[in-house]
C-alpha cells in the first residue's frame, strides 16, 4: 500500500522519500503553497473540501482548476471529484457537476463514498473510489469497497494501527496529515509499517464507534 502525506514538506519527509520511493506518494491540497509535483513519486491532488470545512471556510472551485491547469501534464495518478463531508446526496450532486469538466483534462477521475452509500453509489466513470466519510462508518465499512473495486484509497489514517488496517482491508493507498508534524512516535510507526515490520497490535472497529469525523 502506497502512504501519501498530505502537505507535509522538511527535512524528514525527503529522508523518507529518499528511503522508501516505491511506498511514498504525495496527496496534495490545490491550495498548497509549499510544494509542487515531482514526476519520480506518485501524486494525486484533493479537491480541498475538507480543509475548507474543518476551518468552516467556505470552498471555492477556483484553486482546484488553477492547480489542474498548471500541473496536470505531470500525470498526476487521481483527482478527487468535489464531495461533501458525510452527505452522500450532495456528493452525488457535486459528482455530476463537476466530473466532465476535471474528465475534460485527461487525468483518472477519484469519488469519494460518504456515510450511507453502497457499492451502487459509485459512478461508472470513477477511476478509484476514495474511502471518505465519519471515521465510524470508514473503517466498519471499508472492506466491502475493496472487496467491490480494484482500486481504494482511504482518507484521514495517521496512526501505526490505522496503516496496518488499511493494508490488511487490500487498499491501495491511504493519506494523512500528521507524520512529519513533529511527534517523533508517530513517525516511527510510519517507518515501522514500510519496513513491514508489523507490531503486536489490536486491531479493533470498536475504537471507532463513537466518532463522527
């Protein structure tokens, strides 16, 4: 399973690209200011939806097609279609909107599945169905999309125990946020799981019964 940082840059994050090029890709946010694409390492690019609703900012289309015009011809290995975070008819809305004009680029088309959706949600033009929605439903859920498709990404996993659940469901990638912030134990686990040196760890659905996002 291919591990994409998101927004992550520093001294850290190019010795673990360094060390693991085959397992490291890059997901990057079209409002990023501290990097571009590297055509050596796999990159996909978010549409921005989640960041823009965690600051309770409202999204804006615009940074999303400037990125694509100005990078696309570095072939970039997805797109996210816009969606909505835990809204599954939105997101079927949005998916409508705006998948012909990102189709209209060239580049593999991704659909993020939001809490309520089944396998019959997802667009036929859907290159890669990207494991969205509350963390609740993400993870009770997830293997019945890789058991559906042949190509999963799972959003939001930044944690040891996470990685390996994703690994063991047959993802072909996943993204997070946190491992080249600064917490030293965290990085560690990420180095663990790309040596593949699987830890004793209990891998339980019940951590995540509670929670929404």
């Amino acid at each position: 399973m291919v591990v994409m940082p998101t927004a992550n840059t520093g001294f850290d994050c190019g010795v673990f690209f360094g060390k693991y090029p085959d397992k490291l890709g890059q997901l990057f946010s079209p409002d990023d200011k501290k990097g571009m694409p590297r055509q050596e390492y796999p990159w996909a690019l978010d549409n921005g939806v989640f960041g823009a609703w965690t600051r309770g900012d409202e999204w804006n289309e615009e940074p999303l097609f400037r990125f694509l015009e100005k990078y696309h011809f570095l072939t970039p290995s997805w797109v996210v279609v816009p969606d909505w975070v835990a809204d599954r008819d939105k997101t079927l809305r949005l998916w409508d909107q705006y998948a012909p004009p990102l189709i209209a680029f060239g580049v593999p088309l991704a659909f993020v599945v939001q809490d309520g959706m089944t396998t019959g949600d997802v667009p036929t033009e859907a290159d890669i169905v990207f494991v969205g929605g509350s963390t609740s439903w993400k993870w009770r859920n997830l293997r019945m999309w890789t058991e559906s498709f042949p190509r999963v990404h799972v959003g939001r996993v930044n944690t040891e125990k996470l990685l390996w659940m994703a690994h063991d469901s047959g993802a072909e990638s996943c993204d997070g946020t946190g491992w080249f912030r600064g917490d030293r134990q965290q990085l560690a686990g990420l180095d663990r799981y790309l040596q593949g040196h699987r830890p004793q760890i209990d891998l339980d659905l019940t951590d995540f019964t509670l929670s929404k996002i």
